[in-house]
C-alpha cells in the first residue's frame, strides 16, 4: 500500500500523516476476460478527528475500464466504509504478457494532498484463436515437394509457436524454415516446409503419404487427458494441427522414359555428327573467329556509367566492348576476360555533355576476333540534380563499411566503390541516406550519386571517400573499366528483389547508431531468431536494416533499455522524424516489422 499526504501541523490545521485514511482490498489479484469484468470491496476507515468525505477512483487503467460504486465515501471520526470496484476491460482489448498493475485511490475531499493508494493487479484472460492451413494440400513428387504454412491469429495476445512435422509411417524427412515463429494480434506468420520421401522407386503405382504439421506454444505444461472438446474432435487453439500429403510418384514415369529415348537417339546423332565433322575447318581447331554476341543491351546508370550486356557465344573465350559517341567516333576499346556477359563501361566527361553513348561488343577467341555486334546505344540521363554532400565511412565489420551522406529526401541514391555499382544493394529508395556495402580488402574510394527517374541523375559525390578494405580479396572485375557483374539492383519500395544484405550478429553491428531511425517491430532478445527474420524479410525488399543494441537508442519509447542482451532492428539515414515517418507511413513492410516507429537515436 503507498500513502502519501502532510506532516501533522500546529493546532487547528488539517490532520498529518497520522491521521492519514486506511484502506484495504478484499482481493488484489483480479483476473477478468476481454469483454467481461473482476470486481473487488475496498474498505476505508477514517482515523482522523474530522467528518471527512473521500473521491475514489482508479489509477494506472483507462477511463473506460472501471467504475467505483460509490465513487465518494463520507466517514465520521474512526468510522469504516465499503465500496465496490468493477473492472470491465473491452472486448477488444489485447492480453498482454504480464497483468496489468492498477491502483484503488482514495482523496480527501478537504485537502487533495491527503490520500492513499491500494495496489493490485488485473490479468486480461487470453483468446487464442489461431487458424492454420497449408497450400498445397497435397503436392507431388519423385525426391521432394515444397509446402507453405501460414497461421492467422485471431485471438487477443500474441502466440509463439515451435513447429514440427511428424508422418506416422516414418517415410518422410522434413526441414522446415523456419521451424519457431510469432504470430501478432489480428496476424499472420508463415514456414516453409520442404518434404523428402525416403524411399523413391523406379516404376510403379504413386503412393499416397500423409503427413501433419503441429506448433505447440514453449514452455506450455505437459499435454494430460484429453478434454471433452478434444475427444469429440475439437482442435485445440494453443496447439494447431494442420494435415497434408505427399503424392510419391516413380522416378521413371512415361514421360521420363519417352525423354530418355529421345536423349539417347539426339546423343547418338551428336557422336555421328562429330566423326562426320573431323575434316570440316574450324569444327575442332580454334582457326576460325567465334560468331558475334547477340542480345546487346545498354543501360546508362549515369553521365559517368553505363551497363552492357549480352549473350555470348560458347567458343569465345573473352570479349572486347568498344565505346561510340554519338558521332561515331571511337571514344575506347575495353578488353573483358573470361566467360563474362556484362561489363560496367566508365565514361570519362568531356567539355560539351554527351546526349547518347553506344557501343559494340566482339567476341575473342586467341587471334581471332568475330565481327561487331548489332550497336546499342543509350540515352545519357541529364545531370542536372545537386551531388550528396558528405559522404561518410566507417567500418561496421571485415569486408563491411556503412556510408552515410546528404542528399535531397525526394532522391533515390546509388553508391558506388571504383567506379561501379556497390554490392551487395547499390541504389536506395529516397528518405534514405545510409547503407551497408562490402568492401574487399585493399585502398576503395566511395562515391554516392543522387537518381530521380529514369532521365535525372546528379554527377557524384566528390572528393570520393576512400577507405583500406580489411575483407577478402576482391572479385576480379569484368574488364578492365570495373564491374560488378550483375544488374544494378532496384530499390523500390515494396519490391520484391532479393538482392541479398548484410548478415547480422546476434548482439548487432558494431558500427555507431546515431541520428534519426525507423525502429521496426519491438524489443527482442539477442538470441531470438525473430530478428533475424526480420533483417532478412527487409533485405529482401531492398530496405537496408540491421540488428543494433537496444541501449542505442534510449529515445525508444519502450526505453531506456538497461538489459545489454536486448536488441532492435533499424532502419538509419534519415534527415527527419517527418522523413523517417514517411517511411513508415508508405513503405510496404513485411508483417514481422510491425509497427514502425520513428526515433531520435542518437547524435547526428
């Protein structure tokens, strides 16, 4: 019981602390579900010298969740009085994990500093509702079939699952991913669930092979006797059951026969051909020029870069890509080496801006050279934008840096290291100014450029930011102009290429967290694989989060966090709270990271 009020005074003043009202709860533990109520008697007696009258209500609950009858008491010197406190929590109100505290006060009508404080607890009774299914139901396979389970929560309180997979035959072998889950309030968690009969035959009828998939809550006590709801086949909500089957087809069935035959008789044709083909010129010796590329395609990335691409040929075994300005003229000739179909072609300014660039690619066997490719040529994107401004390194982990810069909010940005697109995401969607990149061992120089559209594009940052890579030793390039080998990646919000990101420790990166961040999802612990799952959701949207200590960002409104072993993941690189806001607001994200909350981290 907490009591508070004032010291005992000089003769003729209001009564001290030894005067104060004495009150007691029947019942300090209540427990009430969504929707229904707990009711509990309080007792106050006035010990004072003075008739005095007492405002009761409640503190630490919502308005809306309790009444006091009467909701005032007035008592004569030493008398004793009763009331009635009624909590009625609504019917949608969530069951959190602990009960919920709640204090019974009493207030002197003649001097609101006199009072005292009853404390005690209401726990929301839990409503689990969980609904599972699996799609497909039955799928077919020879080695092994894939299945998706989704679990939908209807219920009032969140609901941790463990998940295994169990056939009564023991014929199947299962790997599910991931095999614990959490499902929110109002929705949805999904695992997949690859399946592997152990026993594939040749030829043969399909055999039909059940399987269920069960989740049961951790730490939930020792199933006991069945209840009368689950012997007459009602599922239990804590413990959801969903059944599938595996239709095991032979390896050889009679398409795979038919195929068979048909490999053998055009295997059969190839042998024939080649002894047929020992005096054709050029059919087994390196004296005649491969064909020429096909599928050229250009992608000017901005006034100082721009993708090629092709399809090669079998017998090259390097290419050439030869650079045109819109006047024809030769500008350079790039020798790429080894099997490669894509080249970052850097262009070098030039006192009057090129409007377009085009190139021809040659395919190089030894001495000899194919004839040109179809030209390509690219439209250059006018660099009429402002460049980031100061663009910043630091090392997060081996191989890994985080770049900060500034730039405009309506600008989607594009790093590079040497020229070339950064791996393993290299362009941002706007509101964003920090990335993790890799960087391989070695002095790199960063630069970062500002994108809006397709056409408009800003030149890049300058000076560049060099840093000395303590990673693995780079990938050699695609030639010599650079290159990173792949497309350049889009980073669109809400985007569904996977592009890869950075692996997260358990306790976060090491690189500082400061200025202005999205906090996705809440607090979690530094071996939960929830966040991990996040991360991993949001790197595959293009959306550059990470894992960081919780003592980070003590502006958090769940904080200040004193646990070191608890963790958040984040979005960084915002310029406001309004931006990071936006962020929230119109950004696609995964369930898992729900809610997004803006918050001031730390320094800027």
């Amino acid at each position: 019981m907490t009591q508070y009020g004032v010291s005992a005074g000089m003769p003729g003043e209001l009564p001290g602390d030894a005067d104060l009202p004495v009150m007691s709860l029947d019942a300090t533990s209540l427990k009430a579900e969504a929707g229904g109520q707990a009711q509990t008697t309080l007792t106050l007696r006035n010990p004072g010298q003075l008739v005095e009258s007492f405002r009761l209500d409640v503190v630490g609950l919502d308005d809306g969740w309790w009444q006091v009858h009467p909701p005032e008491l007035a008592l004569y010197p030493g008398e004793d009085s009763t009331a009635v406190v009624v909590l009625t929590p609504p019917a949608e109100a969530r069951a959190p994990d602990r009960p919920l505290p709640f204090g019974v006060r009493a207030i002197s009508t003649l001097d609101p500093s006199r009072g005292v404080v009853e404390e005690g607890d209401l726990e929301i009774g839990r409503v689990f509702d969980l609904q599972p299914s699996i799609s497909p139901v039955t799928s077919r396979a020879r080695w092994s079939a894939r299945h998706t389970i989704t679990f939908t929560n209807w219920g009032n309180t969140p609901v941790r699952l463990k998940l295994a997979a169990t056939d009564k035959d023991g014929r199947l072998g299962f790997q599910l991913t991931p095999d614990a889950v959490v499902v929110p309030v109002g929705g949805r968690a999904t695992a997949r669930l690859r399946v592997r009969p152990s026993d594939p035959f040749l030829r043969g009828t399909p055999v039909h092979l059940p399987f269920q998939v069960h989740g049961e809550q951790p730490g939930a006590a020792p199933a006991g006797p069945r209840s009368i709801a689950q012997r007459a086949g009602v599922p239990d909500p804590t413990q959801p059951v969903v059944d599938g089957a595996v239709l095991h087809g032979p390896i050889l069935s009679k398409g795979v026969i038919v195929a068979l035959i048909a490999v053998v008789a055009a295997l059969a044709a190839a042998v024939a051909l080649l002894f047929r083909a020992g005096d054709v010129k050029g059919a087994r010796n390196e004296d005649t020029a491969p064909p020429p590329p096909t599928a050229v395609s250009v992608d000017a990335i901005s006034g100082e870069l721009a993708r090629v691409a092709w399809t090669g040929s079998d017998r090259a075994l390097a290419y050439k890509v030869r650079t045109i300005d819109e006047n024809g003229a030769v500008v350079k000739s790039d020798d790429v080496k080894g099997d490669v179909q894509v080249f970052d072609a850097k262009l070098e300014k030039t006192e009057t801006p090129r409007s377009e660039i085009c190139f021809e690619v040659y395919a190089v066997r030894g001495d000899f050279v194919s004839k040109a490719s179809e030209r390509k040529c690219s439209k250059l994107p006018d660099e009429s934008l402002k460049p980031p401004t100061d663009v910043k390194a630091a090392e997060a982990a081996p191989g890994q840096y985080q770049v900060t810069w500034k730039g405009r909010q309506k600008d989607a940005h594009v790093v590079l290291v040497d020229g070339a697109p950064a791996a393993p995401s290299s362009e941002f969607q706007p509101s964003i100014f920090s990335a993790l990149i890799n960087v391989p061992a070695g002095e790199h120089c960063i630069t970062v450029f500002a994108k809006r559209g397709e056409e408009d594009v800003s030149p890049q940052s300058a000076p560049p930011t060099c840093v000395t890579g303590t990673g693995p030793a780079a990938t050699p390039s695609a030639g010599t102009g650079g290159g990173n080998g792949g497309p350049v990646p889009s980073a669109s919000a809400g985007g569904n290429g996977n592009n890869g990101g950075p692996t997260p420790s358990n306790t976060g990166s090491a690189a500082p967290v400061t200025g202005i961040v999205a906090v996705l999802g809440g607090p979690k612990q530094s071996d939960d694989n929830i966040a991990k799952s996040v991360v991993a959701d949001l790197n595959a949207k293009n959306i550059p989060a990470r894992i960081v200590p919780a003592t980070a960002v003590p502006n958090h409104p769940d904080g200040p966090f004193q646990n070191p072993s608890t963790i958040l993941v984040v979005v960084e690189g915002f310029a406001s709270l309004e931006a990071a806001q936006n962020f929230c607001t119109n950004t696609v994200l995964p369930a898992n990271s729900q809610p997004c909350t803006p918050v001031q981290a730390g320094g800027a």
